[in-house]
C-alpha cells in the first residue's frame, strides 16, 4: 500500500478498497463481515460516498489477530 498509515492521523478515513489492500481480503470479504457486524462501522461521507476510520479499522484488525480463535488456525 502506498499510504504511509504511520504518518496518518487515528481519524484519517480510508476507502473500502484501502482498507482492504491493507487487511489483505477482498471487498466481498469486507462486505461479508460488515453483514455479520465485524467490520468497522461505516462513515457516511456523502450520498454516494463512505469510509472507514483508521483508528476502527486498526482496533478490529487488534481484536481478531488477538482473539484465541484464531490462534488454533
């Protein structure tokens, strides 16, 4: 990814497909967890635009990585 995420601020908001260049899935993956209430909530940015914050999208990817689930796979 071509974004310098270290010198972007917490409330910095990301495009879904920035977001997942940087979680490493697809869109419809992103999609998917969003209907199951595991992605970073939405922020409405326009009629037709959204995105993501930096900082929820930082703390899910924490959650997931952490959680003992995970470990096993």
């Amino acid at each position: 990814m071509t974004i310098l995420l270290d010198r972007l601020p917490p409330e910095a908001v990301l495009t879904d497909k920035q977001v997942c260049e940087l979680v490493g899935i697809s869109r419809d993956t992103l999609w998917r967890l969003e209907r199951k209430g595991d992605a970073p909530p939405r922020i409405q940015l326009s009629a037709r635009r959204h995105g993501r914050q930096l900082s929820q999208v930082r703390r899910r990817l924490a959650a997931r990585t952490a959680s003992p689930d995970n470990a096993a796979a």
